[in-house]
C-alpha cells in the first residue's frame, strides 16, 4: 500500500491593512449593525440567516 504523500504547506501574504477611512458609510454601517447584534446576541458566529435579518433591518430588500 501506497502512502499518501504531503504537499508543502503554502505561506499565506498578510492580509492587506484596511483603514476606516477606505471604507465606505454602509460597509462601516453594516460592520457596526453586526457587531451590534453578535454582542447582543452572544453570538460569535452568526448564521447566515441571522446575517441576513441584520441585512433586512438595515432597509435592503432585493430587486425583482
């Protein structure tokens, strides 16, 4: 029986640093709402449900 082989793990490039001043009013008012929500909710991690409830309260609705 064959072993399998491991490949070489790759380095990862550091994420680039993102300044609140790069970012615009409804990502921040987005980033915000969840950060709300996570602490209010003691949720870590929220489902995508969740996240999209966030989404809705914000005022997005979908486009038909």
């Amino acid at each position: 029986m064959k072993q399998p082989t491991e490949e070489p793990e790759q380095e990862l490039d550091a994420p680039e640093e993102v300044t609140v001043e790069a970012m615009d009013r409804e990502v921040l008012e987005f980033i915000r709402a969840m950060d709300d929500y996570k602490r209010l909710n003691r949720r870590q991690f929220p489902t995508w449900g969740e996240v999209l409830r966030v989404v809705r309260t914000l005022g997005y609705k979908r486009s038909v």
